[in-house]
C-alpha cells in the first residue's frame, strides 16, 4: 500500500492572530539544525514504519515559503529514493514568495502550491495580522502560474467581523480573474492560546451570509470536502481515504493503521532538535477507526465502504439511505451534504 508524507516546517515571519498552528517568529536561528533533526526523524521513521514509497507529500507549516531553496534540495535529496512514483507534491505558501524561489521550488518537483491568502481586502489582512498586501498576493500567484505551477490553491478566511457581502463580493471577483485551481474556505475559528484567544467579537454570526458565499465558491469550483473546492489535493483525499502517513518535523502527527496508532513528534521546537524520534503514541481500536472511516467519508466525497459496519448500523444507514441523506453507489455510501457528516456518522455509529 503507499503512503502519504507530511512534513512540518514551524517557521512564520509573523503570527496571525487567529492562528494556533505550530508556528513560531522567533526560532529563525534554528532553521539549520532542524534539516539535521528531520533528516534523523525521516531515516528513523521509514525503517521503523516500513515505509517505502510515497504516493504524495504535502510540506506544511508554519510557513514553508520561509525556509531558502537550499533547505529543499537537500531535503529533495533525502526524499528522492522514496518519491519516484509520486503524483503530488504540495507546499504551502504565504503570498509574498519571490518568483525565483517560487521557480525553483517548482524545478525541484513541487507541482501544487497552496497560498495562504485569506482575502483580498487590505482592511481584513491587517486586522487579522497578514503580514502581505492584496496587491503583492495577486503578483505573487500570477508569479507562480508564470513559473510553471497548474494547480494552485488559495485559503480563503470567512465569516469575519469586517466580512459583508461588497467585501466578498470584491474577493470573488479577484479570484475569477487568476489563474487557480482550488479554493480553502474556512469559517474563523476562534481559538485557544491566539491573540484572538475568547474573543468572539471578531466572528460574525450571519448564517445567510456564509451560505451566500459558499454558494458563490460552488459555482466556480466544485466542492469536494466541507471546506475545499476545485481540483482535489490527493494528500487530503488519502487522509479521508485514512491511508497512512508519516508526520515529519515539530509537531507533526503521523497515522499507522497496521499498528493501530497515532504518533505526535514534539511541539518544542528546541526539543525536537534535541531529539526528533521522540514521541507520543495514542492508540486506537477497531470501533475508532471504523468511527473516523465514516465520519471522514461522509464529509467528503470519499465515502465509506458499507462492509464495515455490523448489522445495526448497516441498518440504520439504510434508514438514511431511504430519507434522502445518503446513497449507495458499488458498495459505497456517500453522503449528499458534507455539513451533516458529524450528525448522520453519529447516528450510524451510536
Ligand atoms: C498553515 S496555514 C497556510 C500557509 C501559511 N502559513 C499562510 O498562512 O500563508 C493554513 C491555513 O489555515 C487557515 N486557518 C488557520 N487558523 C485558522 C482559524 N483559526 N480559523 C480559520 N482558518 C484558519 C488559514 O486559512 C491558513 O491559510
Ligand atoms: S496562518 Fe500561516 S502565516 Fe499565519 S501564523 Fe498561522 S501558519 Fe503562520
């Protein structure tokens, strides 16, 4: 079976203040040591989980794009023996990347790039703490379709303080006019040990408008998972098909179905450096898994395959089956309405 690779780069040139990612502004001087710790990690791992091929690698952060192209050939290097048949490689951008680094990212294989762009409007950057202009993300993602790059995603933050429909009206109309693949739309989520922190002030709570603007997204990209519209990044696919995957670098988590675990390498930076084989493990057992299956397939369009649920709960998804809300397709079950998988996958599973 092939696996996914994920790796964490814990690096952010500023701290949005929403955000509680694994990210830090001011580790910069440790950006040398950390290639020497997943490197460690990586040769540890792939032996230890008997990983031999990966099918996509997503680089992840934090903000990638803050780590010079010399970080990537070396890790390119590592990775080469493991990446000949893989079909994506993702990373993860803040809008302000330079053309050169975008291309030769871009020479060393990389073939799907994700900017975090969040709006377009210079008022809802500042307040949420971007440190790039509208203008400059515009220039940067024409700059990476120049350098060669056919699918281009663009996160996009909703449901705001500031947001109102001239403002998103304003963000679409952008986004029809470059030349991306893919749309993220997260709704704001207010989160713990941000700046933001308690702060529900900053969310608005106007339903019709956050179904307004998704309805917009759909009529440009078709959506495929509750937040993520266009063509698919296979790396998330495969975590909603819940394939394995290593998880490299501070904070990262990786999944093993065969030894029914998941493990969380340290969030410390400084320690992680000190030792990157060190981890937590939380176990799992066969009713966790086959819970996540449904829940991850019915908030795509994964699915899940029927034949892993016992005779009640086949049964009670037939009942939903007949009420519309799910449907069977070659032993599969799907669901109409990503918005509803947390309550039909409770409902199947008691
Ligand atoms: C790791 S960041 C993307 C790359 C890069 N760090 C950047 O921000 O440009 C992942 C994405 O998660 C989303 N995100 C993070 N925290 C969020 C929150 N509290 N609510 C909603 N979306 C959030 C943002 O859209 C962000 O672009
Ligand atoms: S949203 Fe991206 S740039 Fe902002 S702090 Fe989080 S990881 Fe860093």
């Amino acid at each position: 079976m092939k696996k996914l690779l994920y790796i964490h780069i814990p690096f952010c040139d500023s701290k949005c203040n929403y955000c509680a990612f694994n990210s830090y502004t001011n580790l910069n001087h440790l950006k040398k040591e950390y290639f020497k710790a997943i490197k460690k990690q990586f040769i540890n791992d792939i032996e230890k989980f008997e990983f031999k091929e990966f099918e996509t690698v997503f680089i992840g952060g934090g903000t990638p794009s803050t780590m010079p192209v010399s970080f990537y050939e070396k890790l390119f290097t590592l990775l080469s023996p493991y990446t000949k048949n893989t079909k994506e490689i993702t990373i993860e951008s803040n809008p302000n990347a330079s053309y050169e680094w975008l291309k030769e990212i871009k020479n060393l294989g990389v073939n799907r790039i994700s900017f975090g762009v969040q709006s377009f409007d210079d008022g809802k950057l500042k307040f949420l703490n971007r440190n790039h202009s509208s203008k400059l993300a515009i220039k940067t993602i024409e700059n990476a379709k120049k350098a060669g790059f056919e699918n281009i995603n663009l996160d996009i933050i909703y449901a705001t303080s500031l947001d109102n429909y001239e403002l998103l009206k304003n963000d679409l109309k952008i986004i029809d006019s470059l030349p991306i693949t893919h749309i993220s739309a997260y709704s704001l989520m207010i989160e713990e040990n941000t700046k933001w922190e308690g702060d529900y002030s900053k969310r608005k709570e106007d339903e019709e408008l956050e179904i307004w603007f998704i309805e917009e997204i759909k009529k440009r990209f078709r959506q495929y998972e509750i937040s993520n519209f266009g063509n698919p990044c296979l790396h998330n696919l495969g975590y909603w098909e819940h394939k394995e995957y290593l998880g490299i670098g501070s904070g990262a988590v990786g999944f093993n179905e065969r030894k029914m675990f998941r493990y969380y390498t340290n969030k410390d930076v400084n320690e992680y450096i000190k030792n990157p084989t060190k981890y937590k493990y939380e176990f799992l057992n066969n009713s966790d898994i086959k819970k996540e299956k449904v829940l991850l397939g019915l908030r795509s369009i994964v699915g899940f395959e029927e034949s892993i649920l016992n005779k009640e709960e086949k049964k009670r998804a037939g009942i939903l089956i007949n009420e519309k809300k799910l449907f069977k397709k070659e032993g599969k079950i799907y669901s109409y309405d990503f918005l509803l998988a947390d309550a039909l996958s409770a409902y199947i599973i008691e």
